[in-house]
C-alpha cells in the first residue's frame, strides 16, 4: 500500500500535474507516513479521479460536436485519428481544431474571390452579351474585345486632339463635332463647284452637266481618232504633228 501511495504521491507532486489536485493531508494516516519517513497527500484523490473521469466523458461529448461542425465547415477532411479507438485524447481535439481554423484562415485571405456560382453568373452573362456559345470560345472573344477596345481608344484619343475637344467629352459630343465639319465641307464643295461652273443656280449647273455629257464623248472619239491616225500617243503632240503635215 505504502508503494502505492508513493507511487501517486508522486504522480501529484509532478510538474504535469494540475496545481490545485495536490493538498496536504493533515489526518492520522499522513502522520503515520510522517513518522515512517514519507509524506504525501492524497486524501482528495477519490474527487480528483471522479472529475478525471468526467472530464473524460465529457472529451467524448465534445468530439462529437467538433465532428459534427468539422463536417460542415471542412467536409474533405475526413481522417479522423480517433476512428480506432475508444477512448478521446487531447491531441484528438486539437487536431479538428487546428483544422477548422486553417480552413477559416484559408477563407478570410480568399475574401475576395466570388463565390462559384458568381463566377458561373459571369461567365454566362459575357457569354450572352457578345454571342459565345461555348466556354472554349470565352477567351478568343475576350481578346477580340480586348483589341478592338484598344483600337477605338486610341481612334477616340486621336479625335479629342484632332478636334481640340476636352479628354473627358462623351463620344456624341465627337460625333456631333464630325458631324459639323462634315456639313462644312459640303457647303464649301458646293460653293466651289458653283464657282468653277460660274453660275449659283442649281438648273444651270444640271444643264451644264448635261450639255457636258453630249459634248465629250464626240470629243472623245475625235482624240482617239487622231492620235491613230497620227500615230501618237500624247495629246500634246496632236498640233506639231499636224503643222509638219501642212
């Protein structure tokens, strides 16, 4: 009995063992061991063992509520090291921990990465707005996009400086600009035509036109006629020829 009990005096007196599970007993029988030269205390060990044991039971009420949250939170993890065995450690529990919580870590640096059904949302919109039928055809189209985005950027930036408009002007302002200028052109093509016609009235310049469409396709043949029988090429040529013939 004596080794028994010094066995678990010291067992309790050990740095392993929780600090407040250790009192001095102060009845007859540690003065028995006192005067037999050993002291230990171990007169709360019956309460001790049962909290023990509690404790135990209550270890196996907690894996299975961890496992049950591991399930759902990590349901790929499904090593369990205490399949095998009956009874729970420690160790057990922690590992499930240590697992929730890498996953938990994992998700908060992965915040800003949409969800699945999201990307899956995304990818079937782009689909719809630019004519893709399949995912293989996603990329292609995205750098089509791409390009041709580029090309009107730059077509767009070009037109700002060109037109000495302001960078921030919406493209109907550069619209309605080339538009302008477009009618500008126009109005100073027909002053020009009515210039070089010498007339301002639009039935006179029809009729020249007109008399223009009778008058040179005779003229025409005649030069071509001509040159054949002259044996030339060049219209200049037609008077010189003509003068060594007189």
């Amino acid at each position: 009995v004596l080794k028994v009990l010094s066995h678990i005096d010291s067992i309790l007196r050990s740095p392993r063992a929780p600090p407040l599970i250790y009192r001095r007993s102060k009845g007859p029988v540690q003065n028995y061991l006192k005067e037999n030269g050993q002291e230990c205390g171990f007169e709360h060990l019956p309460l001790t063992v049962e909290m023990w044991a509690g404790q135990l039971m209550a270890l196996k009420d907690l894996h299975r509520s961890l496992r049950k949250l591991s399930l759902e939170l990590v349901p790929w993890h499904t090593a369990d090291p205490q399949d095998n065995r009956e009874s729970v450690r420690v160790e057990d529990l922690q590992f499930i921990v240590d697992a929730i919580l890498e996953e938990i870590e994992n998700k908060e640096k992965n915040s800003q990465t949409p969800p699945l059904p999201t990307l899956f949302a995304i990818v079937s919109h782009f689909q719809k707005l630019f004519d893709v039928n399949s995912l293989n055809g996603v990329y292609p189209r995205m750098n089509e996009v791409y390009t041709k985005l580029g090309e009107m950027t730059n077509a767009m930036r070009n037109l700002h400086e060109l037109l000495e408009l302001d960078s921030s002007a919406p493209p109907t302002v550069v619209v309605d600009t080339v538009g302008k200028l477009c009618d500008i052109i126009n109005e100073n093509v027909t002053e020009q035509v009515q210039q070089l016609l010498g007339t301002q009235d639009i039935r006179s310049i029809i009729d020249k036109l007109e008399e223009h469409e009778c008058f040179f396709p005779p003229f025409q043949a005649l030069i071509q006629d001509l040159l054949c029988l002259l044996e030339i090429r060049n219209l200049d040529d037609i008077l010189p020829t003509v003068r060594n013939l007189k």
